[in-house]
C-alpha cells in the first residue's frame, strides 16, 4: 500500500518533468539504495511508511530549478500531492471489484435473516436464533413490516431503550412457527454490537454470467470504496473527538496489530478476505494522509490552498521547521502505537 501510494507521487513528478531526488519505502537510516538516472531507489531501516524526495521541496536549490516542486503551478503541486492518496484509493476499488467479480455481487432478498446471534445479548435472552427471519416490528400502536436492514436500524434506534416486539418467523418458512418476541433494545452497547446483539442481512449472494458479473463486480467495488470512505471519515473525527475530550480511544493498530488481525482474518475466511482486508486499510490511509497534520499530503495541500488564499508563499524555512516538527510528531505517535500493539499482543 505504501509502494502504491508513493508510486502515485513518483509518476506525476515523472509525469510534469519535475525531478525526483528518491524514492525510499521506509524511513531513514537507509539499509540499501540505488542511482538509476537521476533517482536514488532506497529500502530504508524504520517501516513504518514510505517517501518520494521531490526536487526543491525541502528548500531552495541552486541548479535545474525550472524542474523543482516550487517553480511549478499550483494545479501541477497539488496534482503530485494528491496522486499518492488517489492511487490508494483507486487500487482499494480495483481490489473490491476483483473481489466482487470472483465471490459474486449481492442481491437484495426482500426480507431479513439472522446471520448470528451474540451470547447474552436481548436477542439471545428474547429466544431469537440463529437463520431465522424477522419479518414485523411493533411498538404500542405502530407495526412496521421489515424487508431491509436499513430500515429496521432505523426504527430500533428510534426506540431504543422501550419494549418492542418483533415477529420471527421459523427458519424453514418465512410464516412457519411465526411468534412475537419482547425485547428492550439496549441504549448502551458492548463495541462491536448493536442494540439487540445480532448480525442481520437483508441479501445474498448472487453469481450471475461472467459478462453481466464484471461490470456489476466494477460498480459494487466503486459503492464499497465510498462506503468505507464515509465510514473512516466519521471514525476519525470520534476518535479526534475522544482525544480531546479525554475518553480511551479503542481499535487504533499499527504495524504488529494489523498484522496480528490479518492473520486471523487468514485462518478464519482465506487469502482474498485478506486482502479485502488491506483495500480497506488503504481507503484507511487516504483518510489519514489527507488530514492537514504537519508531513502528510494534506499539510502539504492546506498550506498550498492557504498560500493561494493569501496571495504569496510561506517562507521554506517556516515550512522546514514546522515539516520537521511534524515528523517528530509522528515518529513519536507510531512508537506510541507500536508499544500499545506490543502491550496488547503479550498481555492479551
């Protein structure tokens, strides 16, 4: 993801004849490293990321400046800024629709099934089990048919906390042995669960003929980026939240954590849910690297937009500074999730 990512940076600079000084994956110290032409190819001690050295980013040059980052437009700077965070996020829709395009596309089934019950939970405590199907919700006078999980995320959560019933029916019919279920939907949940303590679906999996399967598979991947996408979005800005406001902030992994779950992922669902797995971390790193912190791609693009706005340019030795200030800061956060990920994998 890494090599993607920076590759995108690499072939824009190559691209808008702007020079590229290296391009390493990892950080410094430098293990090994190559010239071929006018770029240094470098595999580099810390691997925790990767860089591309563009010519003149760092500050003023003395020669071939017509070819550095800070004589080009501004179009042209933040296209090569951008590139990075648009490759992954193209590769992780490529790998969606691949993904699609072998397992299959789904198809709505017009009602919901009980994919899994959680033990403990209301809906274990109610007596729901596992492949039977919720057909009916009903609160005091309202009763509402269910045929999408959407809509019944919504009126649970409308009454969460209150006394509903539910019609379940058997789980070789949809009408056999169907009865009502009281359950108090929980205002506060374990993480990880809902309200009632169960994974519900509302479709299936369907394969249809390989021609109608790759441009459904292409368009489900497209869906399944911006999901995602909306998803990360709103997890970092509550993690942001809880930070400031001084709450325990669950489910941030670094290199050993991510490894640790992909390794279950393998022994539990195989190789391709692996990498489902990674296209999801890369929509991941879009989000991150377009945040305005300082050394990201989106520190890069703000103070771009900003020096536009303000009508001349930051001074490089401000930028320098406050780059280098910002990469200290995140060799100081990896450290701090790594250890966290160290911690969590020996004392689990």
């Amino acid at each position: 993801m890494i090599l993607v990512h920076e590759l995108g940076h690499f072939l824009v600079s190559k691209w808008k004849k702007v020079r590229v000084e290296e391009f390493g994956l990892g950080y410094p110290p430098r293990v090994i490293g190559k010239r071929i032409g006018e770029t240094i190819y470098s595999v580099n001690l810390l691997p925790m990321g990767g860089f591309v050295r563009v010519w003149g980013m760092e500050g003023r040059v003395k020669e071939d400046k017509r070819r550095s980052f800070y004589r080009q437009p501004k179009k042209v700077q933040a296209l090569i800024l951008i590139a990075g965070v648009v490759m992954n996020f193209l590769v992780s829709i490529l790998v969606f629709s691949i993904s699609y395009g072998i397992v299959g596309v789904p198809k709505k089934t017009g009602y919901i099934k009980v994919i899994e019950v959680v033990e403990g939970s209301p809906a274990e405590q109610a007596g729901i089990k596992k492949e039977e199907f919720i057909l009916a919700i009903r609160y005091k006078e309202k009763l509402a048919a269910l045929d999408d999980v959407d809509k019944m995320i919504k009126l649970v959560k409308e009454w969460n906390g209150e006394e509903v019933s539910f019609l379940i029916g058997g789980s070789g019919d949809l009408e056999n042995e169907a009865r009502w279920l009281k359950i108090v939907p929980r205002r506060e949940t374990p993480e990880g669960e809902g309200p009632l303590g169960v994974i519900i679906s509302d479709s299936e999996i369907a394969k249809p003929v390989l021609w109608q399967r790759i441009p459904l598979g292409a368009w489900y991947g497209i869906k399944e980026g911006f999901f995602w996408g909306v998803n990360i979005v709103g997890g970092t800005f509550s993690m942001i939240a809880d930070l400031f406001s001084g709450r325990p902030v669950p489910g941030i992994a670094g290199p050993v954590g991510i490894y640790k779950v992909s390794s279950e992922i393998f022994k539990e669902s195989g190789l391709l849910a692996v990498i489902n797995f990674f296209a999801v971390v890369s929509v991941n790193l879009v989000v991150v690297n377009l945040l305005p912190l300082p050394g990201s791609d989106g520190w890069h693009i703000s103070l771009l937009v900003f020096e536009k706005l303000r009508g001349r340019p930051v001074k490089k030795k401000i930028k320098r500074k406050i780059n280098q200030a910002g990469m200290v800061f995140l060799l100081f956060l990896f450290f701090l999730v790594l250890f966290a990920d160290v911690r969590r994998f020996i004392f689990k």
